[in-house]
C-alpha cells in the first residue's frame, strides 16, 4: 500500500475570474478524504471536471468571509439538497456566522434539505483533529478580521502543508511556514502593481515579496496562487519575481491543474 495526498487547484485567481482562471479554491485529497478550502462559484462543475465527486467532500475550510472565497456555498449546499449527507465547515467565528446567515437567507437548513451542515469554528492558534490522521490549526492574518489560514498535519504521509488565504506579507506564517512540506501562499500580483495601488500592500502580497519572505523561511516547496484577474500580467513574470530570491521547489498552478504533477508516492 501506498500512501498518497493530492492538491487539485479549482481555481487560481483573485476576486476577478479571467478566461481561463476562476477564484482560488482548492481540493485536497488524503487518502479516501476529500476536503474542499474555500468555495468560490460553479464548485459542482470544477470538481467533476478534476474527475471527482461532490458528494465524497466531507469537509470545508472558509479561509474568510470576502465573496470570492464563500459566494459558491450556497449553490453547493443546494446541488446537494438530494444527498443523505453532513458537510462539516469549519472557519473563524466571523466566517461561521456569516454562513450561518448566507444558508438561512437561501433556507438551506430546513428539513427539506437533506443535506446538512454543520458549522465548527475555529479560533487563532487553536488546533483541531479532523479524523483520525488529519490536523489542522488554523492562524488569524491580517487580510481581513475574519481571516485564518490553515496548516494542515496529514499525519499518514508525515507532512505538513500551510495555505495562507488572502493576506498580506506576515512574519507569524513565515515563522510556520519554516517547518512544513509546502506553502500555498497568495502572490496576487507582481510589485510594480503594488507600487501603483498602495492600498494594496495591506491586504495582498506581492510576488516579489513572497519569493523574498520564502527565502528567508527555507521553504522547501512553494506555491504561489490568488493572481488577479483585472490587471494585466502574465505567470511568467510571477515566476520570474519570486525566483529573484526563492531558489526551492516551485510550482505555478493552472486551474484543473494537479500536485505533485508526477503523483509522486510519498
Ligand atoms: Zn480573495
Ligand atoms: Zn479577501
């Protein structure tokens, strides 16, 4: 038997969607699991076209509450509505809250909606066990009061990945992030956009930034993702910024997009 654990990118953009790129939500599969982390719109039809099953999907993390990360939830609750099934959600009480209203605004918790949710929040340095050979702990960011990212612990392959969310450049996630297997971090735009919309530095992380604050990590794996969609730029000058310091392994996503690409065994 071999043991593996899989990231499938749904989407890789920011709030703005492009033609070929929709907001960042990813897929991650450990083992038999299947966990969703954010839910950004059209998730039913993204996660068939990866070849998987919606109904498998037994948990999702809400990195916060901006609609470009929590705007598909509703749908997927509703699509599902048939399906004898129980969604655990897990997100910083903010987030909670506010999906609490989103479902009842849209009457998804009411007893003819046999699929069900439940709502676990999850508080800034607090970790919880999600099954027998999954941990996650979840650290506040600065991007918005509702913020959390999310380092997982898949016991069973003995690593540790770290998605940071939306969030501008934190020395608290560089000092996790020294210690895991691979870094989903947002890099939404080169630095020269950073420089023209200044109010951005306080909310997104530049890629140029991120290549910098990874270096001085020793990250060993890194991925960058969240790329706007409504100003002009192309991955290549992502990779070109971040490889101005980060000498690790790289990986620039694609939406439907795999990693590891080779389905490594670990
Ligand atoms: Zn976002
Ligand atoms: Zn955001």
């Amino acid at each position: 038997m071999h043991l593996m654990a899989e990231l499938i990118f749904l989407g890789t953009s920011g709030a703005t969607a492009t033609a070929t790129r929709d907001n960042t939500s990813f897929l991650l599969k450990v083992e038999k699991e299947r966990l969703l982390i954010d839910c950004p719109g059209s998730i039913i039809s993204k996660i068939k076209r990866v070849g998987e099953d919606p109904t498998q999907i037994c948990t999702l993390f809400l990195t916060h509450t901006h609609p470009d990360h929590i705007y598909g939830l509703p749908s997927l609750v509703h699509s599902l509505m048939l399906v004898e099934k129980n969604l655990c959600i897990y997100g910083s009480p903010e987030t909670v809250s506010l999906v609490a209203q989103l479902l009842d605004l849209f009457k998804l918790r009411q007893p003819n909606i046999r699929y069900q949710t439940t709502l676990i929040s999850i508080n800034s340095g607090e970790e919880k066990k999600i099954s027998d050979t999954l941990r996650v702990k979840a650290l506040s960011t600065p991007h918005h009061s509702s913020s959390l990212a999310y380092l997982f612990s898949l016991e069973s392959i003995g690593q540790k990945w770290l998605f940071s969310g939306d969030t501008p450049p934190y020395p608290p996630l560089f000092e996790e992030a020294r210690e895991v297997d691979l870094l989903v971090h947002e890099a939404s735009a080169p630095q020269r956009f950073f420089e023209a919309y200044p109010e951005l530095k306080t909310v997104h992380t530049s890629s140029f930034e991120l290549g910098y604050l990874a270096s001085r990590a020793g990250v060993k794996r890194l991925i960058p993702c969240h790329f706007f969609g409504e100003v002009d730029f192309s991955l290549e000058e992502i990779e070109a910024e971040i490889r101005a310091n980060y000498l690790g392994e790289l990986f620039i996503p694609q939406d439907l997009d795999f990693w590891p690409k080779n389905k490594r065994k670990f």
